[in-house]
C-alpha cells in the first residue's frame, strides 16, 4: 500500500526512531440464533491502519483512516491522500512534543527472520463456504440428540494484514477462521454447550460439536443442588480453557510488572504438578491464534511456560526482553507482550479413566463469569454451568447445579492429577484466548454454595 | 461529509424495498494515556469513524458494518448483507419490530472545558500526580481515556438523530503488600461530559485512601463471623448488586432466550410482571436520562425516545428493559433500552444507570439495633450464575457491627446468596444515593457499555456469611 510508504516516509522525516506500521483487513460473517432460528445475521468489512511510533522514547499510539476515493485511483485521490497524510503527521509530532520519556523503553526489533508460514492458516473456502448450510447441520445435529432449544453463533473470518517497520521489516500474512458455538437446551435448567474453531474448513467439524452440545444438555437431566465441601474435578477442555487463559495474560512481562500475575517472583519454580506442562505456541498448525511473527517482525515460535510444575519464562517483546537482558519471546503485541496459542501438553488419561479415579467429584463441561479477588496471589471463583455431573466411586451418578469453584489458581495447578489424552483447540466467549488443551483431573478443590 | 454516505447507504435500502432500513453514523476522536508504576507505558490517539446498517425484509434481520466510505464498497457489502438474509430467511426468526413514535431530534452534551481541548500532557501530569500518592503499592496500573463520540442515526422510517456525547474512564488498579501477603483494588470513574468531571473525581485523594484501607486491611483485618448476621453493605456493593440481580434479569431478550448461548438467560419470565421481586424496601430503577451520567442518553440506538424505567416498585416487578424487537415480543411499547457499544455491533437491550431509590434511614439507624453484623463498604471478586440466580460478592473494605457500634476491620467476607432470598432480605435502605462507573459486558459478540450502577447503604437481614 502506497500511503504506509508515504506514512513511514514523513515520519523519517521528522525523526521518529522507531515505527510499526500495521494495515488489517478483516471480512466477517456472523449468524446469530436462538432457539433453532436465526436472530441476525451479520456481514463486516473493516480496512485499518495502525501505527506504533518512538520518539526520543516517547511512545504512541494511533490509527490512519483510509480515505474516500470511491472506487477511483486516480492521481487527485492519491494526492487528496497524501495530504491528509501529512496533516495527520503534523498533528502526531505536536503529541509528540507534549508527551513524556518512557524511560525504560529499549526499541523495537531490528533482526530479520526467516518466517515460515502457519501450517493450514488460511483457507480460499472462506470466501464461498455454503454458510447457512454449515449452520443447519450444526444446529440439526444437536436437535437430533433430543435436545429443544439452540442457541449460538457461526462466525467466519477472512483477515489479511500487511505490517512494516522502520527497521526495514515487512510481511503479508492471511487468517481465516471458522467458528461455531453452540448451547443446547434439553428444558430450562439442563443444557450442553460446545464449540469448535478452525482456520480451515476440512477440520471445522460442526456436526460434531452440535452432536456433543446436544449429548451434555441430554444426560444433564433433571439437575440437583450441589452441596458444598471439597471435590475432586475433572475439567473439560472448555471449563479449563478460562484458567488457561489467565496463565497465558499472567504469563506476559506487562503482567508481572504491573503486579497482575500471579506468577510474580516464580520463574524456575512450582507453579503445578509434574504433570502439568504448558507452551505458548506461536507456531501451532491451524491455530487460531498462530502467526508467522508478531507485531514487531520477531518470528513466533514455541515458549515453554510450564515444564512439569516449573515456571520457565514470561513473555517479553523486544523492549522488555533488552530491559531484563532477555531474548524476546516472538510475542510482541502493538502495546505489550501477548499469548497466542496456550497449549498444554497432552497426558494419556481417558476422561472415562479419571472419572474411574475419583471418589467425591465433579465432571465440569464449561464455567462461565470467572473472576479473581487478587490477580497476584491468584485467589479467584468462577461458576460451573451446562453439564455438571456428580462422580460417586469412579461413576456419574446424577447431574449438579448451584455451585461455585472458590479457589487458588497455583493451588488448583499443583493438584493436577491427570492430564487427557485427548486435546482440542478452542475459543471461547468466557476465553477468547486461543487453547488447545485436554480435560484435567484436579484433586480436592472447594466448591461453594449459596446461603441461605 | 461522511453523513452523505449515510444518506448514500439508507437510498439504497429502500430501493432494495426492505421493511425497515436503519443506518448508524459514528464517529469517535479521542486519546488515552496508562502509566505502569509510574511511568508512561504508553499514549495514544484514535479517530474512527464507520456505519452500523440494519435491516428487517421479510420479517428477517441484517446487519452490515463498514468503515470504508467507498460508495461502490458500500453498496457491495449491502449487497452481501442482503443476500445471505435472503439465503437464511428458511431457518430465521419471525422477526418484527414494535411502532413507536418517530423522532428528528439533535443533541449535545455540553462540555464546560472539552475534554479534546485538554493536552495529554495535563492528563499523564493528573496520572503521574494520582501515582505520586500511592507509590508506595507494589503495583499500580492507571489509565485515562477520554474522547467525544459523534452520531448520526437515520432510518427508514423518517427517524433522524444527531447527537455529540464526550465520554471520560478512568481506570486504575492498585496491588499493596504488606508482609509478603497483598491486597488488590480496582477502580472505575466516568462521566459523559467535559473535564471539569475528571477534575471533580479527586482521583489523588481517593486512591490514598484506598492505599491505606488496603494497608489497614492487611494489617489489622480479623476474620469474619460464622453464623447468622445482619449484613449492611454500602453504596458500591448496592449498585453491584442492583445491576447483576436485578438490571440483567429483567433485561427483555434474556427473558426470551435471545442471548441464551453466553450472555445467558434470566429466572424471571415473561409473565413476572406484577409479582413480588423483594420486599417493600425495594424500588429500583434504571435512568439513562441522567445529565453526564456515564449511562447517558436522549435516544437510543433505535431513534427511540429513552425515559426512566422503574423496573420494581416497593418489590413488586414492574416492567422489563425493552427495545424493539421485545417490545414488539410483549406486546408494549419499546423504553428506550436499545444500545451499541460501537458503529460495528447490533443493538441490544442494554441498562443506563441502575439504582436502588433512596429510603428514609440515618446511618445510625441502619446500624444501632444490630447487634452482630458486619458492614461491607466495597467489594473486589463478585460473580453470578447466568440465569442471574445465585451471587456471591467478596467484601475489600469491611468491618464487624457489634451491639450498634462499627468495630475492627474484617478481611473478606463472603456472601453467596440467591436472588429472591437478597432482595426479600431487605429491611432498611439509607437516604443518601451514591453512583459509581462501571463497565457492563453483555452480548455475543461481546458489547461493553459504561453504565451507573448504585443506590444507598441497605441492611440485609438474617444472612450467613460464607
């Protein structure tokens, strides 16, 4: 695009040092419905350009709207364009003068890498995919396991973006994805919910995820109250994926330092069991979240968080990492240091094999509104919901409602007992961080209730 | 100049021959400003600007969001819009729309000093100034955003809309150790007016006091006592509790099952209207007419005119939150509860500024008959189920009552409660109404949406901690 150029050109000018100038394009559709019918359906086109500027270690950052021309190219448009270009550049340096040093700021990357584009990251069937055809499969899937009531999203993605810097860096990289979620409902209190991602259609397995949505909501049938003490839980992919979610944002530099993680103080210790063992991956084939390199040109790759218990390494950008005399991580986001795909690393328990293993527990499907008392020491609750399946001597003997996870988030990791055999890659709207994880066995955990 | 796109977008609706054709202009300039421990971790400026177009044809609903002003681009994304409604139309709702009177309306808030007019160099100063007073915390997060949103709503039906709101946040997080164990508190401010409010919040001294009541929590705090108790709970945890069991549950497309899939669903019913909510102490309403409330407006993102909702009076439900869509569902007339976070996202029934109606107690009178109690002033973890049932609110601020008298600190009480049993529970509600700034996330796509939420001090009667 000429007017990154042109951007990137007066800004040199004017002695910035430092520039990332990011141009996305991202086309979605959406198709929203609720009880087996669609409630809207949605078509987005959205062109932005963003830019991370450094100058004499004042930092901004802005955005550059693309101009009207109306279809036209043509040389009155372009200088229309440029114009408004130099004004915005005017208007930037006047912030720059006001705004103050930060003083530990240490510049952005100036290596190159050889990217390697994601495995299965973009697919030429976004464009055309049969939408409402997807949609129906899904949503007769679910139905066929007996279920009443839908409700859920088809979302579909196709992204591309074009980021350069001013240490001479630059690539195109394209992301489509193929999302569904869906909750079933077997009567008001007794429902399933399940989704799938993919950023290729071949491995979007709707029909699936319907079919396991409507399967929950069917043997969550008739759902008692819970009674509060201590269980042993079996999280699903998805009630795990919100925990893992919280370790991949405590895992980020700017976390630590601004005294929201609760990995402060822990690199090189225990932070879970043996068992557990947790990456971000940059790289991960069709993940959600993979790219080639990260929003300062450093090629992603696969960051060990947790090695069998042992914290290893926060996420840094280049800055951060030159700060404490690092390397960075390949996990620059456009402010801070970001995740892209938290993957744990899989054990080779049966969801059926753990539930056999537990004496009291619960078999948890999904959990929804997790929040934290204290972000440092990891003190937090969050709310099973959907299937909740009571586990008496090795069996599910009934369906649970009514209850809370009131617990630890270090203490929940060291008590992980098994890890699944069985990892799926998922996004959630309680965690819309990327996961590709299996279901956990964690021992004694409280649960608590309403009082009354 | 981008109206005539607007314009542009809306013409070629009702050539396409829709039922209902709606086009959200907004524009939005402004600038943010973090400091992490006392420096400036970053600043930036945004100018955005995009449409936000609906339509209803065939009693089938679209929604299309661009933000490019390309009029071939525009009508290529209508286009599209419209055919993949058409293609779903098998499997879509009956969807219609309630009538209601239309509007051409123009209105701004008026800003003693406009917020754009002031540098960022003053607002990283009014940051760097709060910090100084709290330096002492392990952790500090603090940011300013501030900016003007412009809109331009038109519709189909001859609705026409200007309005021009300032909107200002402030959020800051402070994490303070003492002994190697630590305490965390966040905190929200917001107006939609000029910075004359951001000068009115007395960010520097709030925060120190919140510095030292975590200090003196961490230091003094005793545990809190197990059976029953009369629970007195301040304006802040008044307003969290207002919004979580009371706003959201009487939200009209939870009541329908509309945002069944995350936002999650309700307890209550359709035919909940007229039935007995809590006691008689409660009366709770939701104003977006409020003059720079963070929840303000005149209209709402339908073109509809917004007025007070009393949602329940002396306990009993008396109306739900609507917009169109469920109105039309129920029967009634829309109350203006229509809103959007951005041009880019389909409006949903949305609250404004929830609160409990003041009562008639003195503080002392909340207090003096109670002769084991605990008063929670503020809280820091809260959650509830998504039928907006069961709750549980983690106290920061807290202190034992004892025969009538506050005593020591206590350290996080827990109180996890269901709805009817809360709000039946309420004997006494204070005079004094107080509002805080908070963020309200609703719908799926995830919509924020800066609301009041508040009400006096109240007593619960007869509850156990956890």
């Amino acid at each position: 695009m000429e007017i990154l150029d042109y951007l990137m050109g007066g800004f040199a000018k004017r002695k910035v040092d430092d520039m990332v100038v990011n141009f996305i394009s991202n086309d979605i559709r959406r198709i929203k419905f609720a009880d087996n019918k669609i409630v809207n359906t949605t078509v987005e086109s959205h062109r932005d350009i963003s830019l991370f500027l450094a100058m004499n270690r004042k930092l901004l950052v802005t955005n550059f709207k693309e101009n009207i021309h109306n279809g036209k190219n043509s040389e009155r448009v372009l200088r229309a364009e440029r114009k408004r270009a130099d004004k915005f550049i005017d208007l930037t340096m006047k912030r720059f003068k006001i705004i103050r040093m930060t003083e530990d700021y240490f510049g952005i990357n100036n290596k190159k890498f050889k990217y390697s584009e994601v495995k299965d990251g973009y697919d030429r069937k976004v464009k055309t995919s049969d939408d409402i055809d997807l949609l129906e499969r899904g949503i007769n899937a679910a139905l066929k396991m007996g279920v009443k009531r839908t409700n859920g999203v088809l979302e579909i993605y196709d992204a591309a973006g074009l980021l350069k810097t001013s240490e001479g860096i630059e690539y195109k990289d394209k992301k489509s994805e193929f999302y569904f979620s869906i909750r079933s409902f077997f009567d008001k209190e007794e429902s399933g919910h399940m989704n799938c991602c993919s950023r290729i259609l071949r491995k979007f397995d709707i029909e699936r995820t319907g079919k396991e949505s409507g399967e929950i909501a069917r043997d969550s049938k008739d759902p008692k109250n819970c009674s509060k003490g201590n269980y042993d839980l079996v999280l699903s992919p998805m009630a795990f994926a919100p925990i893992l979610m919280h370790i991949g944002e405590a895992s980020s530099i700017f976390s630590v330092e601004s005294g929201l993680s609760f990995f402060s103080d822990k690199v090189e210790k225990k932070v879970g069991s043996e068992k557990l063992t947790v990456y971000d991956d940059g790289t991960l084939a069709n993940g959600i979240g993979s790219t080639k390199a990260d929003a300062e040109g450093v090629g992603t790759k696969v960051n060990t968080l947790i090695d069998k218990g042992i914290f290893k390494t926060y996420l840094y950008n280049t800055s951060t990492a030159r700060r404490y005399k690092t390397e960075s991580t390949g996990n620059a986001g456009m402010i801070s240091p970001v995740p892209w795909n938290i993957v744990v690393k899989p054990g080779k328990e049966s969801i059926n094999r753990m539930i056999k293993n537990i004496k009291k527990g619960i078999y948890v499907t999904n959990v929804w509104y997790t929040r934290f008392t204290n972000y440092h020491t990891g003190d937090f609750s969050t709310i099973p919901r959907d299937g909740a399946f009571l586990i008496r001597n090795g069996k599910i003997t009934g369906s649970l409602k009514g209850m809370r996870i009131s617990e630890n988030i270090i203490k929940m990791l060291m008590n992980i007992d098994a890890v699944g055999d069985k990892p799926v890659h998922l996004r959630t709207w309680e965690a819309d961080m990327p996961v590709y994880t299996p279901a956990v066995l964690i021992r004694n955990c409280n649960i608590t209730t309403p009082v009354l | 100049m981008y109206k005539e796109y607007a314009d542009f977008a809306l013409d070629f609706l009702k050539k396409k021959n829709v039922d209902y054709g709606e086009v959200r202009l907004e524009e939005h300039d402004g600038d943010a400003v973090l400091l992490k421990n006392g420096a400036v971790e970053i600043s930036g400026f945004d100018n955005s600007i995009g449409m936000g177009i609906r339509f209803l044809t065939k009693n089938s609903l679209g929604f299309v969001a661009i933000n490019q002003f390309d009029k071939i681009k525009i009508k290529n994304v209508l286009e599209k819009g419209l055919r993949l409604v058409k293609k779903g139309s098998k499997l879509s709702d009956h969807i219609s729309l309630s009538n209601e009177k239309i509007y051409k309306k123009k209105y701004k808030v008026y800003q003693k000093v406009k917020l754009n007019d002031v540098g960022i160099d003053e607002k990283i100063k009014l940051l760097s100034d709060v910090d100084n007073c709290v330096e002492e915390s392990l952790g500090r997060y603090l940011s300013l955003t501030t900016g003007t949103t412009k809109k331009y709503l038109i519709t189909t039906e001859g609705a026409r809309i200007n309005s021009e709101i300032p909107l200002s946040n402030f959020f800051g997080v402070l994490t303070v150790e003492v002994n190697g164990r630590t305490a965390q508190r966040h905190l929200q401010f917001g107006n939609k007016g000029g910075y004359e409010f951001i000068r009115k919040w007395r960010l520097a001294e709030v925060l120190s006091d919140e510095y030292k009541v975590l200090r003196e929590s961490l230091e003094k705090a005793e545990r809190y006592p197990k059976g029953k108790i009369d629970l007195v709970v301040g304006p802040e945890i008044t307003g969290i509790m207002v919004h979580e069991s009371v706003g959201h549950p009487l939200e009209a497309d939870r009541i329908f099952g509309r945002e069944a899939a995350q936002a999650g669903e309700s307890f209550v019913h359709r035919d909940m209207v007229g039935t007995k909510y809590g006691s008689e102490h409660v009366s709770i309403v939701d104003d977006p007419t409020l003059e720079n409330s963070p929840g303000f407006y005149l209209f709402d993102d339908e073109g509809v005119k917004t007025r007070r909702r009393i949602l329940v009076k002396n306990g009993v439900v008396n109306e739900f939150l609507h917009n169109r869509e469920t109105a039309a569902v129920m029967g009634v007339k829309s109350n203006g509860a229509a809103r959007a976070e951005n041009y880019d996202k389909e409006v949903i029934v949305r609250m404004g500024n929830t609160f409990l109606l003041p009562g008639s107690y003195s503080w002392h009178e909340l207090i003096e008959n109670i002769k084991l109690g605990v008063y929670m002033k503020s809280f820091t973890e809260w959650n509830i189920d998504d039928k907006r049932y069961q709750q549980k609110y983690v106290g920061s601020e807290a202190y034992l009552i004892k025969n009538g008298k506050l005593k020591h600190p206590i350290f996080r009480p827990v109180i996890e409660i269901t709805t009817p049993a809360l709000w039946n529970s309420i004997d006494a509600v204070g005079r004094k109404l107080k509002l805080d700034c908070a963020s309200c996330g609703k719908g799926e796509p995830m919509q924020g949406a800066p609301v009041n939420l508040g009400g006096p001090v109240m007593r619960i009667r007869d509850v156990r901690l956890s």
